[in-house]
C-alpha cells in the first residue's frame, strides 16, 4: 500500500471562533492563536512521516477555511468542490475551487441547490469500491445521487442523528483492508442497521461516548497508520491487536470550532492505493 497520498492542509493563520454553527463552537470560549498554531505545526510534522503535505493559503475572511477536509470531494483525480449549507463558509468556496482548478483536479459538477460539504460527509470505504455519505445535517441525501452519477460507484447514505456528530467524519473513519471506527449514537436507527449490514462485525470497531466526545473517529488513516486527536487505552489496545499504529495528536484548539484531524487535511489520492 502506497502510504505517500498527498493531503491538503492550510495553516491557522486566520483561525478563530467568531460564529456558531455547531455545538461545540462558543464565539466567548476562543482557541488561542498560539496554541493552534504549535499544534497545527505538530500535526504537520507527524503526517508528513507518512504523506506528503501540500499547503493552501487561508484567506482572511474564512476562519474555518483551515478545515480542508470541508473543501470537497475528492475521488480518482476529481474533485465535486463543496456548497455550505451555512452562510458563514460559503466565503471558502470559491478559494477552494480556484485551488482545484491550479492543482489540476477535474472539477465535477452538483445541482446548484444541493447542499454538499465534501469529505466532511463523503468518504471512501478502504475495503470495497464503494461511498458512505453523511447527511441530515449538513449535506443533501440528493448529493448521493449526483456523487452515484459522476464516479459510477455505489454510494451508501447513512441518516445523521446527533448534532455533535454534524459531519459524516466526526463519527465514522474507513481505515485500511475494509476496517471502520464509528460512534453508533451519532445515528439514527435504520443507518445503524445499514453500517451492520454493510460492514462484517470482525471489521467494525465500535467507539465509547468519551472516545466519541474527543472526536477519535475524526482519525486519518493512511496505511497501518492512524492519526487522532486522543485515544483511551481501551481504544488503542484494540486498533494495535488488528496492526494498526495509533499516533496521537492533541489539537484540542481545533475541538473548540468542531474539528479535529481529519477535519483539518483532504486526502488529495486514492486511499486504498
């Protein structure tokens, strides 16, 4: 497995909390610009042991534009550049698109009324040929159909159901050979029957509420490697036992806005390559 995927980061050069627009953002509790910034630097170091970093500049008037995983969806070389539901990141849009555009992704089109927030709520399986897609919250289920059409592969939507969880990735990580981390309490009934379906039960990992609550399910995982914010022990005991390598990475400025690891890079590659 090719661990060198490429992921977008973009530095906190403008992070701050100055609206809400999830629960875990209070514009009176702000992150502090030094601290984010180490622990963004740190973050940086440790993923480039394994991936190669590729930057965007933030732009002033978009404080969460640090959260590249929101930028879009990408998958096989294009790329279906986000439409926020929320009038607070629209601004990143078109910051997002022209970086696209420069680096060479193919942009695929999306009904202009379709809310989709990219690999926040999209993410590809690491077992099968196949897309989970978050919706409830943020993205439209209609974003399924049009993710179908453009790539030709199945695209399985799972019903979001907490608003903590508001994304796909704070609540469900695909890792390498077809294993998956998720929250089930993040989900309505008839997804948590779906992802039991879908997925083998020696494949699942189930996370804990506190395991959950410290966004371990917002991980990367390149290879046998898995980047978090935090891990209980119970939780790294049982990552280790399968081969994974469990790499904790504090960025608890981040947590602050409602983002965590996944939350702040976009796996530009393939990552079942």
């Amino acid at each position: 497995m090719n661990t060198r995927n490429r992921l977008l980061m973009c530095a906190p050069e403008f992070f701050t909390v100055q609206y809400e627009i999830n629960p875990w953002m209070n514009a009176q509790r702000k992150p502090d610009a030094v601290a984010a910034s180490d622990q963004w630097q740190q973050l940086v170091a440790n993923l480039a042991a394994v991936a190669e970093i590729v930057l965007c500049e933030q732009a002033p008037e978009a404080p969460d534009m640090v959260f590249t995983a929101n930028a879009g969806f990408v998958f096989e070389g294009r790329v279906v550049v986000s439409r926020f539901r929320h009038p607070e990141r629209q601004p990143e849009q078109p910051h997002f698109a022209r970086w696209f555009a420069e680096a060479g992704l193919g942009l695929v089109g999306c009904p202009e009324d379709v809310r989709f927030e990219g690999a926040g709520d999209c993410l590809v399986d690491c077992g099968e040929r196949r897309l989970w897609l978050g919706h409830g919250l943020r993205s439209d289920p209609r974003a399924g159909v049009a993710l179908q059409a453009a790539f030709d592969v199945p695209v399985h939507t799972l019903t979001l159901a907490d608003t903590r969880y508001y994304h796909l990735d704070t609540c469900f990580c695909p890792l390498a050979d077809g294993y998956t981390l998720y929250y089930p309490g993040a989900f309505s009934a008839e997804p948590q029957m779906l992802i039991r379906t879908r997925i083998p039960a020696e494949k699942r990992i189930k996370v804990s509420r506190a395991d959950a609550r410290h966004f371990a399910c917002n991980a990367v995982g390149l290879g046998e490697h898995v980047f978090m914010n935090r891990a209980s022990k119970a939780l790294r005991k049982t990552l280790e036992s399968i081969g994974f390598e469990v790499h904790e990475t504090p960025v608890s400025e981040f947590l602050r806005a409602g983002g965590a690891v996944k939350c702040l890079s976009l796996n530009l590659d393939d990552p079942m390559a």
